[in-house]
C-alpha cells in the first residue's frame, strides 16, 4: 500500500557564547545575505538574529538571547543536503562515515562566520527522527492526517498550529490544513503533507512525480532523547544520532500507541456499530457506541473520551477497558467518512513494523 523510508530529517547542536564571540558572528553574518532580526527588545534584553546564508548547504543559524541568559549559537543542520542530495524529502540514515563527513563538512561554513567550536564539541538540542510514508495517491495521505488530527491529545501536550508573523510558512491556512502538531517541553509529535509542503516552496523532487508523502516526525529535544538515549552517551552527538537512528521505528510507533493509533483498522461508521452491536454486553455496547459517536462528532478522540467520562462517571481504568474493547475488535473509535475512497485503513502502526 505504501513505500517507507525512516531517518533522521534534521539536528540541531547549541553553543552558548562569550559577548565578544557573538559580536564577531553577528559581524560575520550581518554582511552575508538572507540575515534577519528576529527580534531585538534592549529592555527585556531579548534578542534573536537568523541567517540562511548557508541554507543551500544544509545549515542554518540563529544567535540569541532570552531575557538576559547567556548568549547561544544555534546550527541546525539538514543531512542531506549538506551532502550533496538535492531531494528535500531525503532523510538521512547515520553511520559512523557518514556521520563524520556531516560533521566536518559543517566545520567550514561555520569557521567562515568565526564560530569557536567545530560542531561535534557543540551540544545536541533537538533531533528529527522522521519516517516518509509514501503513497500513491492524495486521498490516502488525506484521510491519514484526518485520522491524525482526530487522535489523543497526549498528557501535557497542547497542539500547535501554523500562525502569521512567525516566518515558518509561507500560507499559514494552507499549512495548518496539511499538518498536525502537537507539543510538550521533551518533544513534538508532527505529521504533515510533505508532498504538499515540497509543492508550496517550488522544491518538489523529480522522484515524487506520482506519489503523495505523509511525512511522521518525532521532534526530540535534549530532555526527550535521554528516554531513548543513555546518560554515558548523551555528550557523543554522533552516537546520538546514530542510536536514534536505530530506534527510529520504536519511537515513532510508542508515540502513535500513545496516540491510540497502534494496531486497529478504521472502518466506516456502519461497519463499526455492526461490530460493536454483536457484542453480549449491554453496558459495554452503549459505552462503546457512544465513545464511537462522539469520536465522530467532536475534534478529538481525547474530547470524546471526556464526554464518555462524564456521561457514565467513568474512572481512567474503566475507559482503558472500553479502549481495549475496541483493540479486541481490531477497529478504532476513528472511524472513515463518506469522502474517503477506502472501505477499511489499516492503523498507520502497522506500516512501521
């Protein structure tokens, strides 16, 4: 049904510097062009300076301050297009050779603008790990992120959305209509039309032709990657990358067990009633029933389950048992709607492993 390719998008490695060090970066970047003030409050002493100068290269780089902290120099840094692969939809997939020519084919940009540091003695910040899934037609990667959009909102996550002024897309609305976030302080979980996204910055690959990307990523932060990463490895960037590279697949399908998207198809709403009317039980089958009404009618499986809460005074342990009723059946409380093409989708879990 789908083509799948799982790696790495992009890392991010952060280096607090000395006044003196910004000054001289700042100085080097000012006269190079795509330079932007972000901001520049003296009184809240909030400062953030940008530049793509390098972002044909695979490198962008941002220098700021909050609230008087300490300056830092931020590099992120996209795999493979600092190796020369002009696809932007490419994901990298780190060993110990590759790992170590991104690393020093960084080393020269950053030497330019006066950077202190080489980038494997800088910090890792954050790291994409990322899964391309691709299909053949719009309608499929469509009626994915529908489901997605539809999915648990996790504990402590909130969603986020595209809005104007940030620079972060070009049409905010067209955005928000092909993505979903949601974030927390450790992580991100963020899906989105990558097809689309190619489509609106004119960088759409020649190998795309035909087919629709539904792109999943995990954007982990310092404090997301210690679950997956250990303490005595944490300061080696090329083993972190290399280690979350392994466990690419076991990220991505934890986030979406957590998203109640793990193992179970999505059927039409017809189908699903049918099913769940077969079942003995009577106080079973009218709170199934009502979770899966609810599940259609309201933004979120999350919203729903509040309803099924309050509707039936439910403790948490009573709605797992309902969920759990639903994994029995091997169906979601997501169901189909009529504009979708499919009968039946199988769970996005399974196309990882």
């Amino acid at each position: 049904m789908c083509q799948i390719d799982i790696g790495i998008d992009s890392f991010s490695c952060t280096y607090s510097l000395t006044p003196k060090q910004k000054s001289s970066i700042l100085g080097a970047l000012r006269i190079r062009p795509k330079f932007q003030t972000r901001c520049s409050d003296y009184f809240d002493c909030t400062y953030d300076y940008t530049s793509d100068c390098f972002a044909g290269q695979g490198i962008k780089l941002r220098v700021s301050r909050h609230k008087g902290s300490l300056w830092n120099l931020t590099v992120t840094i996209h795999p493979t297009l600092l190796l020369g692969d002009t696809d932007r939809s490419a994901l990298f997939h780190p060993n110990k050779k590759t790992v170590k020519e991104v690393m020093h084919g960084a080393d020269t940009p950053l030497k330019q603008i006066h950077c202190p540091c080489k980038l494997k003695d800088m910090k890792l910040y954050r790291v994409d790990v990322t899964a391309n899934l691709i299909f053949e037609t719009a309608a499929l990667v469509e009626g994915y992120l529908r489901i997605l959009k539809k999915s648990l909102i996790l504990p402590r996550y909130h969603v986020e959305q595209f809005k104007k002024g940030e620079g972060k897309a070009k049409d905010c609305k067209e955005a928000n209509r092909h993505s979903y976030k949601q974030s927390c302080t450790a992580a991100s979980f963020f899906a989105y039309d990558k097809t689309a996204q190619l489509e609106m910055i004119a960088a759409s690959p020649a190998s795309l032709v035909g087919k629709r990307v539904l792109r999943l990523e995990v954007q982990l932060r310092r404090k997301g990657m210690r679950k997956w990463v250990s303490k005595d490895h944490m300061d080696n960037n090329g083993k972190v990358l290399k280690m979350l590279y392994e466990k690419a697949g076991d990220i991505l399908r934890w986030y979406l067990g957590r998203l109640q998207l793990k193992g179970q198809r999505h059927v039409r709403y017809k189908e699903a009633k049918e099913m769940i009317d077969g079942l003995r039980s009577k106080k079973t089958r009218e709170r199934m029933l009502y979770l899966l009404r609810k599940a259609s009618d309201r933004k979120s499986l999350s919203a729903a389950i509040e309803d099924l809460r309050a509707e039936f005074g439910l403790k948490s342990g009573q709605i797992n048992r309902v969920l759990k009723k639903f994994d029995k059946l091997g169906i979601s409380p997501i169901t189909l709607t009529n504009a979708d093409g499919e009968e039946s989708l199988p769970a996005l879990a399974g196309f990882l492993g």
